[in-house]
C-alpha cells in the first residue's frame, strides 16, 4: 500500500537504487519525489517474516518484492524458496 501511495503522490515507485528505504526516508538521489509527506509513508522499513529484508526492484513502471525465504539467500526450496510479489516477472528479469 505505501508503494502504490508513494507512485499516486510522485508518479513513480521508488527506483532500485532508493529502495524501499524511500517510504520511511525521504531520498536524496534522483529522481527526488515532489510530493513526500511529513513523516514519511512508513515509520520503518518491513523485514519478511524471517527477519531479513526484502529484496526491491523497480523497472520500467513496475516493482517487484522478493522474501529470500527461511534461508536469507537467494533460490532453495520449500519454506528456503524465495517468495516474489510477481512471480511471473522473476523469469523475465524483474
């Protein structure tokens, strides 16, 4: 939901490189959002339900999010399988 709010206010996601740092930071590296509330879109940035971080990528309009699974590393399989917001786009690079 905070992604979609930050693309309704800035009429983009966060890029790759801002991350989703940007929802609870106000980024200063380009593009630099025109609208970014007080306070931010988040007060911290989640981690999945293993306690690491999610991996952000944003490209061409879209983002994905990615839990690396109970392993914290990429691939594996059962509850070590990575969990992809859009697993149709994983295959095709995003």
């Amino acid at each position: 939901g905070a992604l979609q709010l930050y693309r309704l206010d800035n009429g983009t996601y966060p890029t790759t490189a801002q991350g989703l740092a940007a929802l609870a930071e106000r980024p200063v590296s380009p593009p630099l959002p025109r609208r970014w509330p007080a306070g931010g879109y988040l007060s911290t940035v989640p981690l999945d339900p293993w306690g690491s971080a999610y991996v952000y990528r944003a490209e061409g309009g879209r983002f994905d999010l990615v839990s690396l699974g109970a392993d914290s590393a990429p691939g594996g399989e059962g509850v070590e399988a990575d969990i992809s917001l859009r697993p149709q786009t994983r295959q095709a690079g995003l």
